[in-house]
C-alpha cells in the first residue's frame, strides 16, 4: 500500500509539473495536425487516403510525445539532482521506473488518440479491433517510452538527451513503415527495420485500420512485448551501474 | 562490545574514485539514539561515506548495518528508517515548498491527510509559513536550506543523516536549526552530522569521528578528545619575517616544549609547564623576526584537531568560505 502511495505520487508530480503544462499539450495536437495537413497535400489524393495515412501519424504522434519527454525529464531531474530523491525512496528500482514512465506512457496514449478523433470527424474510418488498436498503441506507447528511459541513462546533460532522441526518432520515421511501406524500402535496408520495435507497432496498426499489414499480427504483439521488456531490462541494467556508482 | 543497541555499524569501508581513495577502510558504530559527528576538510570523504550508507553510492568493500539490516548488498533494504538531508538543496524547483514537503512524505507512503499536516507544521518550525505556496526556485539559499532539511526529517526516520545543514544560512538560521537538531537528538533520533564547523560538532555532538583524506584520524567523546589535553599549556605566535632555522633554534633553547608550525607564520607551543611569553619572544627577535602577537590559549577541540591532523583548524572554514562564495 505504501509503496503506491509513492508510486501515485511520482506520476502525478510528473503529470502535473511536465506533461500537462500547456506548450506540451499544444505540441500534442499541433503536430499530427502539421503532418496530416502535409501528407494530405503532398498525396493530392484528398480525404479518401487518411486511413492510410492514420497509423503512421499516431506512431509518430506517441514517438514525438514519449522518447524526448522523458529522456529529458529524466536527464533534467538527475542533473539538479533532485532524482536523488527518488532513489533514497524505500521502492524498487522496478517501481521506481515505472512510476516515472507511467507518466509519459499516457501521454503517449492520449496524443495518439487525437489523430484518431479528428480522422473520424473528416472521413470514414473503420477499426477492425478497437481493443487490438488500443493494445497496439499502448505497447507502442511502452517502447518508446523505455526508449526514452535508455536514452536518459546513456547521456548526462538536458541537451543530449534531446539530440540523442532525435537520433533514434528521425530514422524510425522512414524505417519502420510510417509513410513508406518496409516493402519499398531497398532490401539492404530492410533489416534494420526490422530490428527496431516501431515497425511491428505500426504493421499492427496498418492491419487493424485497413488491412494493410504484412506480418502476422500476434506474431507482432509478441515481438513489440519482447522489445518492452528487453529494453526496460536494459535499461534497469544500466541505471544501476551508472547512476548508483 | 555489545552491538545490538548500534543502528549503524560500518566494518572497513573503502570507495575509490579512479585513483583518489575518497574513502579508506573505515570502521564505526553510532549507538541508537546518539548524535555522531563526521569532521573533516574539504573532500575528506564525509559526502561519500554518506552516500554509500544511505544507497546513493556503492561501496568497494566493507559493511553497513543500519538498525540491524545489512544494507551492504541491498542498498534499500533500510531506506524506509532513514532521513537523509544533502549537502546540496536538491528539492524540486518547480514546486511549492507545501508541495515538495506533501510530495517527500508520500515517497514514505505517508497518506495525504497526514502528510498536509506535518508538511503546515514543518513549514511554521522553519519559518517558512509566508514562502509555502511560492515555488522551491525562487526560494533564497538560507530557504532552500530549510526547505531541505525540514523535508528531510518529515516522514520522522530513526535514522538522520545531516550533510552539513548549517552551510550557506544565515547565523540566526543555523542557531534555530542547531536547537531543532537537538530537539529531534532528545526525541531520540538517531543522527549522524556531518560538518567542517568544529564548534558545531563541539556543542551538539555526543561523539566526533575526525576524519581526513578518506580515514578516521580519532573517533571519541568531545570529552575524551579534550582530556589528552588536560593540564597542558599551550601559546600561539604569530610573526612577521621568517628564519629558516627557527624551529632548530627554538627546539634548542626551550628543551622541554614542543612546536609545531603553522601556515601564515604561525606556531603553537605546547608544554606541560606553565608558558612564559618572554623568552620566546625575545629568541625570536634575535632571529630578527617581528611578534605581531603571542597569547595563550586554553585547549579547544579545535586545538585537538590541530595537534591530531596536523591541519590548521581555520583551513576547513576558509577552503569552504571560498567555495561558498565560487557557488
Ligand atoms: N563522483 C565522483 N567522482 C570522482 N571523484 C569523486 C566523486 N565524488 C567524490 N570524489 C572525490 O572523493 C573525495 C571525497 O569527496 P567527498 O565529497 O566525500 O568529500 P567531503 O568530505 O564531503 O568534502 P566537502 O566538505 O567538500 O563536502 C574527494 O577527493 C572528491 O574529489
Ligand atoms: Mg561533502
């Protein structure tokens, strides 16, 4: 019980002081806004090509509001070492983590479910599965978040954790099949997309929004769950040799 | 010795940093309920050992038992009785002080009602009440200090660690602070003050630990330190000029005293007979240098800390001046 008073706590710090603060809620509607407004002219093609274009823009939505958010949270909470705090707390180093992801993990969520609504006000869009859907973005949510994680422990200044999500964030874009199918990537390619958790998150999302997708969905919540808990491990492997020296 | 009534037992506790030995195979207890002091200058360590007995840190070697809980492979198996205050004011600066309080409490699994409450009574011990609701950043660095200590005792751990709380706050401040320290010593908290103030550990501690370069150079009541020195004389010199035979000179003029030489151009004379000024004096102006003064001084744990380590007292406090002011 009391460790999730602590546990509520840190989210709700985090909610409160980052994620809710309005340029972060602006920059959750602004930005699928800006990206579906450029594809829509770009394609020519009008309303009729949004379903297309949807799954892409919610992975983009969750990777843009999650890997930076919290790499640089964490990284500006270590450097003024306020972090401190956390790790005198009586909690696991498990809960611990979770309680800071939890945070960015909804606000993953919720920015992917903007894209979605205002789809739906313009066009048709049918949803195989509104669960699956929901599941897919919830992992999708994870990874990147546990992403973020990772990048908050490989880098020690604000500044860094920026460019260093950028990084990861600008590649996946084109690699993992947001816009462009991973069947038109060059086959030399291919592999590292298939290496990165984004591109089973989105071939999920392309299935259950239109069909479209080339792998076999439980094969890809199996594979995008394993990149989940390879990358917290991971993570938790590292944060405890770096940041308890 | 009987160690059961011990809530800390550190065994041979080393930390290496690269090449620099921070800390190097210490030993000590602090009895339940007493108030131990760690005096030493700059970087000798005390932040270290700290951190390692408290899970910020980890050891290269050595043990903790803190409340009788080996901490030493599982850092946070203890953390639940114990308070840390750090050296540095490390709250969060976008939150008010009430909330960073209320938000330290919860980490504690403290419910929400109790914890308002203790955070409000906090707040008025520490004179804080007006600033509660403006944010931690704007805070002054005497209320930061504040801010940080009274959010270090707020979940009432057995066990305090006080990394040098009276270090950048005004002198009433730190007076106030002093008493509370003692307050929550007679509450019978267990407490381990870390600080270079030799008065401060003089006046509040039960026992002080000296230590220096990462070692315990002596570890005794204020008592005992002082009781070496008892019946002794001491004098100190200050001069203008050098010799570079001067302690030859004085060593064999004055058999039976000893000296040991200071920075600045200073000595200290120790005897076990009553001093005589002018002698002294008056070899030294044979050797063509100038007594801007001679007093003598009745022995201080100050004097004790000297004649241990062989560092002059007044370096802690000038080194740490500077580094306050560089801040
Ligand atoms: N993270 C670190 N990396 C490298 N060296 C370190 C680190 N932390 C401490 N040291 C070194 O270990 C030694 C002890 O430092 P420590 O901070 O424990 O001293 P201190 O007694 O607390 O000093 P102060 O009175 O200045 O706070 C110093 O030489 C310091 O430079
Ligand atoms: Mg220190």
């Amino acid at each position: 019980m009391k460790k999730w008073i602590a546990f509520w706590n840190i989210l709700l710090k985090d909610m409160r002081t980052y994620y809710l603060k309005p340029p972060n809620i602006n920059w959750g509607i602004i930005f699928p806004l800006a990206w579906t407004g450029m594809f829509l002219i770009r394609s020519g093609s009008g309303l009729d090509s949004i379903p297309a274009l949807l799954p892409g823009l919610m992975a983009i939505s969750i990777l843009f509001g999650t890997t930076s958010m919290l790499a640089v949270t964490v990284t500006f909470e270590k450097k003024n070492s306020s972090f401190d705090r956390l790790l005198l707390a009586p909690i696991s180093f498990d809960l611990l983590m979770l309680a800071k992801t939890s945070g960015a993990i909804l606000f993953g969520i919720v920015n992917a479910l903007i894209p979605i609504l205002m789809a739906s006000f313009i066009a048709d869009i049918y949803v195989s599965s509104w669960p699956l859907l929901i599941l897919a973005v919830f992992l999708i949510a994870v990874v990147s978040t546990f992403l973020g994680l990772l990048i908050a422990v490989a880098v020690s200044e604000v500044f860094e954790a920026q460019t260093f999500s950028n990084f990861f964030r600008f590649p996946m874009i084109f690699l993992c099949g947001l816009f462009l199918p991973v069947s038109k990537l060059p086959i030399f390619i291919r592999p590292l997309s298939y290496a990165l958790p984004l591109t089973y998150g989105v071939d999920i999302m392309q299935g259950l929004v239109r069909g479209g997708n080339f792998m076999s969905i439980p094969i890809s919540f199996a594979v995008l769950t394993a990149f989940c808990i390879l990358i917290f491990g991971l993570s938790k492997h590292f944060i405890r040799k770096r940041w308890i020296t | 010795m009987d160690k059961s009534n011990m809530d800390i037992i550190v065994q041979n506790l080393s930390k290496n940093f690269q090449a620099v030995k921070a800390v190097n195979d210490i030993s000590f207890d602090v009895r339940s309920g007493e108030l131990f002091g760690f005096l030493g200058p700059n970087g000798a360590g005390k932040t270290t050992t700290i951190k390692m007995m408290t899970g910020l840190a980890r050891p290269d070697s050595g043990t903790i038992i803190t409340a009788g809980i080996d901490c030493s492979r599982n850092p946070k198996a203890a953390q639940h009785l114990i308070g840390v205050v750090p050296d540095e004011s490390n709250l969060y600066p976008e939150l008010t002080g009430h909330q960073n309080l209320c938000f330290c409490a919860s980490l504690y699994g403290i419910g929400k009602a109790e914890r308002e409450h203790e955070a409000r009574k906090l707040l008025e011990a520490f004179n804080l009440k007006e600033a509660a609701n403006r944010k931690f950043g704007g805070y002054s660095k005497g209320m930061k200090r504040k801010l940080t200590i009274a959010a270090g005792i707020i979940h009432k751990p057995r066990v305090l660690f006080l990394d040098e709380p009276t270090t950048g706050i005004d002198v009433a401040s730190a007076r106030a602070l002093r008493v509370l320290i003692e307050d929550l010593h007679k509450q019978g908290t267990t407490i381990l003050l870390a600080t270079h103030y030799i008065e401060e550990a003089q006046r509040l501690c039960d026992r002080i630990a000296f230590i220096v370069s990462g070692k315990i150079v002596a570890e005794d009541t204020v008592h005992n330190l002082l009781k070496h020195d008892e019946g002794k004389h001491f004098l100190h010199v200050s001069h203008k000029g050098k010799n570079a035979d001067i302690a030859e000179r004085l060593y064999a003029r004055f058999a039976t005293m000893s000296f040991s030489f200071l920075k600045d151009n200073t000595f200290r004379v120790e005897s076990s007979e009553p001093i005589i000024i002018t002698p002294i004096v008056m070899c030294l102006e044979e050797m063509g240098i100038d007594v801007s003064e001679a007093k003598r001084i009745t022995p201080s744990l100050e004097d004790v800390f000297v004649r241990i380590t062989g560092l002059e007292a007044d370096t802690m406090q000038k080194d740490k001046d500077k580094q306050g002011r560089a801040k």
